[in-house]
C-alpha cells in the first residue's frame, strides 16, 4: 500500500482527492492547502497547513496540485524528504525551473511524473494502440484544436502554458518522437501580458508535420486531435472520448454532380466502441505501478521539461517564428 499525500485542494486537487480515495494500492494519508478543506474533499483525512507537515505523515508519495509558480518549490522538498512525486502540468513556471526539478528527481532515483492528463483520454489511448499497431501506416501529419471560452480559474499562466501543453505533449507521445522545430504566431487580445490566443505548427524529428490551433477566445468548445496518415485518417474527440477513423477513398462516385460536392473517391467511416474509464484514474495507477514495479507509461519529468521548453518556444513574443532546438 502506497502512502501519500496531496498537496492543493482547489479545483484540480478536489479531483485530485476524490480519485486518490478509491484507488486500489493507495492510501491518500494526508491533505495541505494553507486555505484548509473548504470544499470537503477529503473528509476524516488529516489536514495540513503546508508540505513540510505534510511530509512529516510518513509519505511515499504525493501529489502536487498548487499554482504553477510553487511547483519547483514544493517539488524541491518532496525530492529532499525521499518521496516519488507527481506535478501537474506544466511542471514548473520556466524551462530552468523544470530542469532543476528533473535533476534532483534523477540524482536521487525517485520516481517523477507530470499530470498531462490528454494523454490518458480513453480516444487518445485507443488511437495511440491503433497507430502502434501499423492501422495507419506512416503517420503523415497531426492537426489539434482546443479551443473555448475564458477559464476565469486560470491566473498564473497563458494559454500556451495552459492549454498548448495539453496538445504539444500528446502530439510528441502520438508521433513518437519529440519536436526538432516550431513555428508560432501569438497575440494578447484579453488579459495584459498573458497570450490567449496562439497559432502552432511544428515538425517532429521523424518529419511528421503537425499544427495546433489554441485559445480561450472561442464561444464553442473543441478538442480534437486528427492524425493523417498513409491508409486515412483517424480523428479522437477527447470532450466526448470518440475515435473515428476515416479510410482513404477506394469507391469511384459515379455522379458527377456528388462526386464534385464529396470528392472523387470515398471510403469507409468507422467509429470505435471500446472501453472509456475516466482518465485521471488511469494516469494515476500508471503513477502508482511506475513506483511499484518501474512500469513505464507515466508522462516522465523529461517529458514535461521537452514540453515546456516548446511552449516557451510558441511564446517569445507575439509574433514567433524560427527553430526550436529539439535538445
């Protein structure tokens, strides 16, 4: 039984709390926020004022759900005190920030993950099974949009930091390899100093194109992610945990007038069935089995360091475009 802790109760961490209580091999022995349990999260569980108390309940591991300016700090003492930790994304405020943090995890054989949960959406873990299994034969391109109204929430960060990780990380997990350069358009259209809006695209180091559209401007919202390869295409909706694939054309249309208005050719459109557990439950027992027994599968340190140096890339200014050194 894993004992840990978790430090941050505020909308993330409320969830947070709520998984961690009904997870097999888990026993969620402590909670801090120095605002207290407000909202009842975590009922009948010792409440601490901060992690220096937090980590005095004999931890094994914990979760860190605070403001993004704190994580390096508090991931620092977790480090120092033995325990293997978990960040929520991004993993720290800058890129020097970050490396620090995957320094010390690596210099002391702990176990260090980053909460970027897409990756454990149900449609994205059947699609990357899907690709994994050659369905799609060489994978050509991979387009996202996340888009959506103003998260009143969010103060600490922009929208590259915010939301922009969510797809440059999943895009990098999909396409197998990391970016070796990206190109970027931003603009700061709401809040003073903090981009809202931001244009991607990119290239991975095996050549896949990719291209991400992200803002808080948009009054619909929308997570897709489309990856187009050599035998079609397959498209996930994350909001609904969907995944359709749609097969390259092999039926000639033989009415011309349908034929200009749907294209030449047309394939098959399938939608999947399969199993759809919410994600933050599958991203946490790949935390807990990465500490049990060195099961890959948690989005690592590094991974999040790589993905934060990419959005910094998106962010230099508000109008970007360059090389981003994949390194």
């Amino acid at each position: 039984m894993i004992r840990i802790g978790l430090v941050g109760l505020g909308m993330m961490g409320r969830h947070h709390a709520r998984v961690l209580q009904n997870l097999d091999g888990v026993e969620l022995v402590a909670v801090s926020d120095p605002g207290g349990d407000v909202h009842g999260a975590a009922p009948g569980i010792p409440l601490c004022t901060d992690v220096d108390e937090l980590i005095t309940h004999g931890l094994d591991a914990a979760v860190v759900a605070v403001p993004t300016a704190f994580h390096e700090t508090v991931g620092m003492k977790l480090v120092e005190a033995g325990v293997h930790t978990f960040i929520e994304k991004p993993i720290a405020a800058d890129a020097e920030s970050g490396q620090r943090l995957v320094d010390a995890f690596a210099a002391r054989g702990l176990v260090g993950a980053v909460g970027h949960i897409e990756r454990f959406n149900p449609a994205l873990q059947e699609l990357k099974r899907r690709l994994d299994a050659g369905e799609l034969g060489k994978v050509h391109q991979i387009a996202t949009r996340r888009q959506g109204p103003f998260p009143g929430r969010i103060t600490d960060v922009g929208v590259a930091r915010d939301l922009g990780t969510h797809d440059l990380d999943l895009t990098m997990w999909l396409g197998g390899e990391r970016f070796a350069e990206i190109h970027s358009q931003s603009a700061v259209l709401v809040r003073d100093g903090r981009e809202d809006l931001i244009a991607v695209t990119g290239r991975l180091k095996n050549g896949v194109i990719t291209n991400h559209l992200v803002n808080w401007l948009s009054p619909m919202k929308e997570r897709v992610t489309t990856v187009t390869g050599e035998a079609g295409a397959f498209v996930a909706d994350t909001l609904t945990a969907d995944l359709t694939f749609y097969e390259n054309g092999s039926v000639e249309a033989e009415w011309d007038a349908l034929a200009s208005f749907r294209g030449v050719k047309e394939g098959n459109v399938t939608r999947f069935a399969f199993s759809k557990p919410e994600p933050l439950k599958t991203e946490h027992e790949a935390f807990r089995d990465a500490i049990l027994d060195g099961t890959k599968g948690i989005v690592t340190l590094e991974d999040g360091l790589h993905t934060l140096r990419a959005a910094e890339a998106v962010i230099k200014g508000p109008s970007v475009s360059g090389t981003f050194n994949g390194q």
